[in-house]
C-alpha cells in the first residue's frame, strides 16, 4: 500500500530580480516608458516586455483655460456626509457666456439632496463660530461629527439646529479638555443658556460611550490669566488657591468660574500685579459682586490658602473685602 507524499506548500520567491539577457548588468538600469508601454533596458536598448499598465494618477487638465486643473479622478470622499459622493458637477467656466453657470445652478438645485444640504450648512456655522473664538480645527471636527450623529439617529427632535450645534461645540470642548463656559458659548451661538443646557442634557444621556469632562476652575485659569496678560507665577499661585480652597470647603457650592475669578483676584494681589475685579469680571464673565463675595471668603482663610513659601509682607499686602 502506498502512501501518497504530502503536498509541498509553493512558495513565492520574492528576490527574483528581472535583468536584461544581452548585457546583464548588475544592478539592472530597466526603465518603464509608458508613453510606449514598453519595458526597455537603458543600457542597450532590448525591450523586455510590452503592454505594461500605467498606474500614475492621472493629473491631466482638460480645461481650456490655464490655472485650472480639474482632474478626473474626483475630490476626496467626505465621512461627514451621506451616500457614495459621485455626483457630476457642470462646470461654471464656458469662455464667458454664462449658460454654463445657469446649467451648474440648475443641476445643483436638482441633484441637491435636502438633508444634505441642511448638514453642509450646519457644518459651515460650526467652521465659522470655532473660528471665531479661537478653537483648534480637531474641535470643530468632533463637533461635526456629534451633529452628524445627532441627525442620523434623530436624537433632538424638534430643536433648532443652532441649539444641536451650540451643544455640541460644547461637548467636544470639554471632550478635549479646552471647555469653555456656557455664557461663553451663548455669547458666541446667541442661543439661551437654558435652551443649550437642555440640549447638552439630553445628549449627555445619549452618548453613553463618550467621556463629558466636568469643567473645574484649574482648566479655566490658564486661559484667563492669558487674557488677563498675568505671569506664570500668578497663575500657579491661583491655581494652588484653587485647590486649596476645595480641599478646605472655602468656596463650597461656588461655580469653577467664581472661584477661579476670586483666586486670580487675590493671587494678583499678592505679586502686585493689581488688575480690577471690573478687568477680571470682563474677561471671566461674571459680575463684579460675585468675585468680591467670593474674594471675601478667601481673605477670612488667607493665613490658611496661601503658599508657606509666599513672605508675611505678601499676604498682609491683600486688600481687605
């Protein structure tokens, strides 16, 4: 009885290297000359294969003007929108007639899918508000990811999209850890701040998966003490205060943005770099009266908040509330 060999498993060899059979040479100089399709050895001319592919983009124009290059291969696929994205698009430029613009006007108005429309748009409102105060492009990206998420699976109902996109700049601020407050964003999308806080609620709930930061007084004090154009020193000193005051209870109850107006209140009293409770108020977003009641809770336990390394004659420098 016999017993068939077991199958050898084919290999590929991958250091095969093509060389020319006249000259040789070694390294072979082979070029690929695709105008031709041909394989020809540089060196003495032998064609080694022909009917080769051309696999280079192919940036070609095909407009009759100069400077414009609209290449046949597309523009990319955009993740924020719906569908394959392979629509034809008329071209605006026809020599000056102007029958070429009334057509793409006309054929955009017919191909253009209403939801997308209202997505293109929102995503145009959250560019320009980002933009607006500063925010980081990687910002304005997760927020059109949220809306896109938002609309897909019909989570807000009924709410105006200015809502759905102030709450959501919200959300992916915080996801970053660069929040900012909700007067800030009501300034910014003139939305009521009930009405973002509701929103902001009901997505909370919604997105289980996805990590809300809560705001403290410590992420806000950089940027106000930027603002304030305040040293490092009296920023590291508010922010000591800040946790101080928390570990003691002294500002038990405040919002993050009292307690960090009071600190950098009393930390740039203390390095005399004076800045009034109106300066401060102005930038922070709250009123004046609420940085000096929550200052006067901080000077009744100064002896206790303040740094041990910081002199006498610093601390008895404080105004009294």
């Amino acid at each position: 009885m016999t017993v068939a060999a077991p199958s050898q498993q084919k290999i590929v060899d991958l250091n095969i290297q093509l060389m020319c059979p006249d000259c040789k040479i070694v390294p072979p100089n082979i070029s690929e000359e695709f105008s031709s399709g041909d394989l020809v050895c540089a060196d003495c001319g032998l064609v080694l294969g022909d009917r080769i592919v051309d696999t280079r983009s192919e940036w070609r124009t095909f407009a009759n003007d100069e400077g414009d290059d609209p290449s046949r291969v597309g523009s990319a696929a955009n993740p924020l929108l719906n569908g394959p994205q392979l629509d034809t698009v008329i071209s605006q430029r026809d020599g000056g007639s102007g029958a070429a613009r009334e057509l793409n006007r006309t054929h955009g108005r017919v191909t253009a899918v209403k939801g997308e429309r209202n997505l293109l748009q929102a995503y145009k409102d959250i560019s320009a508000m980002c933009e607006a105060i500063g925010l980081p492009k990687l910002i304005a990206d997760i927020a059109k990811q949220l809306f896109k998420r938002v609309e897909d699976e019909k989570l807000l109902k009924g709410k105006p999209n200015e809502s759905i996109i102030a709450a959501c700049i919200f959300i992916a601020c915080r996801q970053e850890g660069v929040p900012r407050t909700f007067k800030e964003i009501c300034t910014l999308t003139q939305v009521p701040k009930k009405e973002i806080g509701r929103c902001f609620k009901a997505l909370n709930e919604a997105f289980h998966e996805t990590k809300v930061q809560t705001m403290t007084s410590e992420d806000l004090m950089a940027r106000f003490c930027s603002n304030l154009n305040l040293p490092m020193e009296v920023q590291k000193v508010a922010v000591d205060l800040t946790k101080k005051a928390k570990e003691v209870g002294t500002l038990a109850g405040k919002s993050p943005v009292s307690i960090a107006a009071a600190c950098i209140y009393m930390a740039s009293n203390i390095f005399q770099q004076l800045r009034t409770t109106r300066e401060i108020s102005v930038v922070c977003g709250v009123s004046e009266v609420t940085i000096k009641n929550a200052y006067k809770h901080l000077y009744s336990e100064r002896a206790t908040l303040v740094d041990e390394r910081l002199t006498k004659k610093q601390i008895d420098s404080l105004p009294a509330p």
